[in-house]
C-alpha cells in the first residue's frame, strides 16, 4: 500500500512510502513502512495516526503539509514578536 508520510513534513517534505497498516491491535492507524528506499536506514520505520502522520492521498498529505507550515509560521511570528519586545 503506497501512503505519504507527513510526520517530518517539516525537515523533509511529504515522504512516499510503501507497507501496511498494523493488525496487531485493534482498531490500529499504525502504519509500518518497508525498509527499502527512503527508510532502509531508519530503524523503526513506524507512523501513528492516519491523517497525522500518514495519509493514503497525496492531497490528505498536502492539506496536512500547508497547516503544519502554517502552524510553524505562527509559532515563529510569536516568537520573533518575543524577542522584538526585549530591551536591554
């Protein structure tokens, strides 16, 4: 199954990769990547949360992308705000 991994959307972009969803539990949105390609290297290639970290479209992943950029946008906003304030 090929998804779009979202969790270092931040660092790395959207990310295809191909596995399986976990049955090991029920009701499972565990998502356990091959070890081929981009994660051949990572040691526990695993993502939580369907529409969180992982998404079956590249448009799920896209919309997730932009409002995890948007957030980081914010966040720096307030902090560059932050440090505008100080006076020494």
């Amino acid at each position: 199954m090929k998804v779009w991994i979202t969790k270092y959307v931040l660092t790395e972009g959207i990310i295809e990769g191909n596995g399986e969803v976990s049955t090991s539990t029920p009701n499972s949105d565990l998502f356990v990547c091959e070890k081929t390609g981009h994660w051949a290297n990572y040691a526990f290639p695993y993502f939580h949360g369907e529409g969180k970290e992982w998404h079956r479209t590249e448009d799920a992943a896209k919309v997730r992308a932009n409002a995890m950029v948007a957030a980081k946008i914010k966040n720096l906003k307030k902090s560059l705000a932050k440090f505008e304030k100080m006076v020494f």
